[in-house]
C-alpha cells in the first residue's frame, strides 16, 4: 500500500515519491484502504492478512506524524474472527475515528483521543462505513446489511455516546523485520500476571526500533505467581522470503523472561529461526507460566530479533501496536510450562550482539556456568579501551547488558568478557 497524494492548506492536489504505508505491517495482502487528512496529516486505514493463513485478518492503522516520518503500525484484532472492512474519517481540525466490522456482525471503534482503546458500536454488521464531523458528538458509525433481502443500512448513536461504554481492551506489540522481499513478525499479546493485564513499556518508536527488541513493563512475581501470554509469529510471504535470504544468512526471534534488574534471561519462552532452507509460521496459542521456583523477584518480558545478513543496509525494523477487546484466552486452552523447567547453564557463552551493525544501541548476552568476577570491556581497533559494562561479581546464570554508543564515532568495535578462565570476543560495527 503506497502514498504520494498531497493536499496543502488551499486544497490543491500534488504529487509527490511513493511511500509504502504498510511496510512492516507484516502481512502479505494489505487492501480496501481509508484515508482522511487530519491535522495536515495522512492517516491510513485498511485490511491486511496473510493470503494463506486466514486467521491473521486484522484492521491497521498508520498516521503520519511530520512532513516525513509515519507512526506505528496500530493493528486491531477481533478476538478470534477475521475483521472484513474497514472505514476512517477526520473528527473537527486534528481529531479521526475509525471502526472495523468482522465476520460475525460485530463492530467495533477507536478514536484519535484514546487509540489505545479499543470499543463496540450499539449497531452491527460486517460493512461499515464512518461519517465524521465537528466533533465527536457529531460523528456516528453506518453499516450495510446484506446478509437477506431487502438489503438495509443502519446506524449507530453518535460517538461521543457510544464512548460512554466500554470493555477491556487486551494489549500486544509486534516486532517485525523487512528488507525488499523479506518480511517476519513476532507478536505478543494479553500477557497478564495473576489474571491481571500487564503493560508494555512506551518508548520512541524509533528507540525500539533501533534496539531491536520491545519490553513489558516490571512486574513483581513470587512462587505462587502465574503468568498467561500469547505470541504468534509469520512472514508476509513465505516463498519471497526464502528467495531473499542467502546460504548462511538468518534472522532470530527470542522470547524471554527477563530478571529486570540484574538483566540475566531466567527463561528462554520461545526461538524461532528463518532462513533459506526454514520459514515457519506459528497461529496465536495460549501458555501458563508456572513460576514455583522463581522466588521473589522483579521480571519483564521480551521480545528480541538478531538479524544476521550479509548485507544489512536496508533492512527496516518496525513496532506493531496491537489492540482487540476480549480476552481470547479461556481458561481450558492454556498450555502450561513450568518455570523449574529451566535447563542450568554449563558451559561459557558470549553471543554476537544484537542488532549488528547497530545505532546508537546494541545488546551483548553472556552466560556463566558458576559464581564469578566477570568484566565486559569495549575496545576500538587499536585496543584502546572505551568504556566498560560489567565489573562486578556475577551468579550463575544468563545475562544481557545494553551498549549504547551514541557518544562515540562509527566504526567497528570489540568487545570482549573475562571470567576464570573464559575469555572470548566479539566484533560489531556502529553505523551513524
């Protein structure tokens, strides 16, 4: 899906480059599109899902948010159906709504003053169309019925009235990788603690996108504590992105259990590799994390991707907003997993950070097998030291550590751990 239309403050029309609105939205087919200008801004609505998997069919959402850069990505689930039609209008000067119908009749909003939250009209139908005015109170919802003769239309109460009710709304992020023909995504969603909703952290999107990787808020946990998630992961096409990687070349996605203040990965959740020889696709499923033996502690989760290319110039990292009312998660469908079951670490690790090249931000992980003094230094290519990010003693375990190299010039740096007698480094490249 591309831009170029322009409209200045007289209303005349121009032209300019094209700008692929959905990439990284993570879907293959992005269709029936609805656009207004509000604020002097695009913003753009539609349908997108996967041309074979057709349980990936959601409303998005994209607003631009200066003369050249675009928001995130909002993508509004149905809980379980498919969302069929989409419709967007501006509200007065700076304001817009819009709303999706699914295949069951549903309807649902979202305003500009609260994107987050997600809302069922009073009418139903799977073909909506939005009409917006000065304001909210002058702005409803209309659908077309064609499910038996004599087709009709109906009409909602005005959206200021419909806002006045309200469901919970399930929360997620995605994260997704594209360059040219290669398009991944990894989402989360509904993770709550105890039955409780847990948020994600609100960052830039460009500070996310540039770590490459998206977190939960803190959250205390205890032995008794249960967390339920769900994650799903995809390619917008299968068989363009076997073609776009090359022999040696992969891209990962982790799902971890983050110890939120020494940084060390209690538990690895979920891995996934793509390459030119796998590509897999996994549909939203449904876990309990049964956290006996964890004790008292203060954890996040996380979502990271290590892109590994021979040439990464190009590739693009985005954040999906992910939004549905419902929770889909039913109390007989979890699959369990027990936090005990976490394998020790036995051996020595330092892995090649994430991402690489980098800018400013990049992760280094590290593992130890026993209780140490381990030091993490920086180095240039002539040796000399930068700075240094770890020096203290350390339990066994797994770890991340943050580097940020906005100060520094680019270039290719080393990094390098010590520990008994485990010494290994690493190249990475800045690129500013």
């Amino acid at each position: 899906m591309y831009h170029r239309l322009d409209v200045d403050g007289n209303n005349a029309v121009t032209f300019s480059n094209a700008c692929e609105v959905s990439q990284g939205s993570g879907y293959y087919v992005n269709t029936n599109p609805s656009i207004t200008l509000s604020g002097g801004l695009p913003k753009v609505s539609w349908i997108g899902y996967d041309r074979v998997v057709t349980y990936l069919q959601n409303a998005l959402f994209r607003g631009k948010t200066g003369s050249t850069t675009w928001g995130s990505v909002y993508t509004y689930g149905t809980s379980g159906n498919n969302a069929v039609s989409v419709s967007l209008d501006k509200v007065g000067p700076s304001g817009y709504f819009l709303s999706y119908g699914d295949d069951c009749g549903d309807i649902r909003y979202v305003k500009s003053t609260s994107p987050s939250t997600v809302r069922y009209a009073d009418n139903t139908g799977s073909y909506v169309q939005v009409k917006g005015g000065p304001d909210f109170n002058n702005s409803f919802i209309e659908s077309f019925h064609n499910e038996s003769l004599p087709f009709y239309f109906s009409s909602s109460s005005t959206v200021s009235v419909l806002g006045k009710t309200n469901t919970e709304t399930i929360s997620g992020r995605g994260l997704n990788i594209t360059k040219g023909g290669l398009g991944l995504s990894f989402n989360l969603k509904d993770v709550r603690l105890d039955g409780s909703q847990v948020d994600f952290n609100e960052e830039s999107d460009s500070a996310k996108a540039q770590r490459n990787f998206i977190e939960t808020r803190a959250f205390s946990v205890g032995d008794n504590s249960e967390l339920t998630y769900s994650y799903s992961y995809f390619t917008s096409d299968s068989a363009k992105v076997l073609k776009s990687l090359k022999d040696g070349e992969v891209v990962n996605y982790s799902l971890d259990l983050v110890d939120a203040t020494s940084k060390e990965v209690l538990k690895n959740l979920a891995s996934v590799s793509y390459s030119n020889k796998d590509v897999n696709k996994k549909r939203p499923e449904y876990y309990k994390l049964l956290l006996k033996g964890i004790g008292n502690r203060t954890v996040k989760l996380r979502i990271s991707s290590d892109v590994s290319l021979t040439d990464a110039s190009g590739v693009v990292s985005t954040i999906a907003k992910i939004y549905s009312n419902g929770s889909s998660l039913k109390k007989n469908s979890f699959i369990e997993v027990n936090y005990s079951d976490v394998k020790p670490v036995v051996e020595y690790g330092l892995s090649q950070n994430y991402p690489n090249p980098f800018n400013p931000s990049t992760v280094i992980n590290y593992q130890i097998p026993k209780a140490s003094k381990v030091t993490l230094k920086i180095y240039d290519m002539l040796g000399k030291e930068v700075t240094t990010l770890v020096n203290e003693y350390k339990e066994q375990g797994r770890y991340s550590v943050e580097f940020n190299a906005s100060r520094l010039p680019s270039g290719t740096y080393i990094y390098e751990i010590r520990t008994n007698d485990f010494v290994k480094s690493g190249k990475m490249l800045l690129l500013k």
